[in-house]
C-alpha cells in the first residue's frame, strides 16, 4: 500500500491502510473550506465521492469527485490535490499505481 507520511513505522499493511485513512481524514479537515458553502442547507449531511491515484512516484493524480454540487466537487478536487506526497505502494520490488477512493462527509452548522 501506499504509504502517507507520519505511518512509515507501521508494521502491517492494515496499520498503515488505517493509518493512511485517518490522515487523509484529518487533512481534509482542516482544508476543506466548508464556509464557501453557505449557500446549502444547514444541518443537512454532504457527501462527496472522492478517487484518486497514487502514482508510482507516490504524487497525487487524476483525482475525480462526485457532488451534487459542482463547487463542492471542486474543493474536493482542490483539497485532495495539496496532499502530499507518499511513499508509492509497491508489488514486490515494482512500484505501482494505487487508486484509492474515499467520502467526504460534512454537515453545515445551523445559525
């Protein structure tokens, strides 16, 4: 698997996947601007799907993102893309491409 920078100690493959996970989440935390999305329905859960592809050289590509709003799937696209870089998953001594798919999950606060 891939591994996300913070999770290189980690000894098992599952310890490193959950730990990838978490990071992720917390990353996207952080930047995701959910403020620029006033416009929507407070209290109202937002759900985006989210693919993308970690390349041999551990880069961040060809991320897709499905939203029911267009502007949520940018700031999808535009959060995923500052990732960092990653130590690309490997095949025995062949680094592969890793597609990794994941939800962003949010709820707007009630004003």
């Amino acid at each position: 698997v891939p591994v996300f920078p913070g999770c290189e100690s980690l000894g098992t493959n599952q310890a490193k996947v959950d730990c990838m996970s978490s990071k992720i989440g917390e990353f996207v935390s952080r930047k995701f601007r959910t403020e620029n999305f006033s416009y929507l329905d407070s209290g109202d859960l937002q759900r985006i799907h989210v693919q993308f592809k970690i390349d041999v050289n551990g880069n961040v590509t060809d991320i897709k993102a499905r939203a029911p709003d267009k502007g949520l799937e940018r700031e999808a696209i535009r959060v995923i893309g500052k990732l960092p870089d990653m130590i690309p998953g490997r095949q025995g001594s062949q680094n592969v491409n890793v597609v990794y798919s994941m939800p962003i999950l949010f709820k707007l606060a009630r004003y």
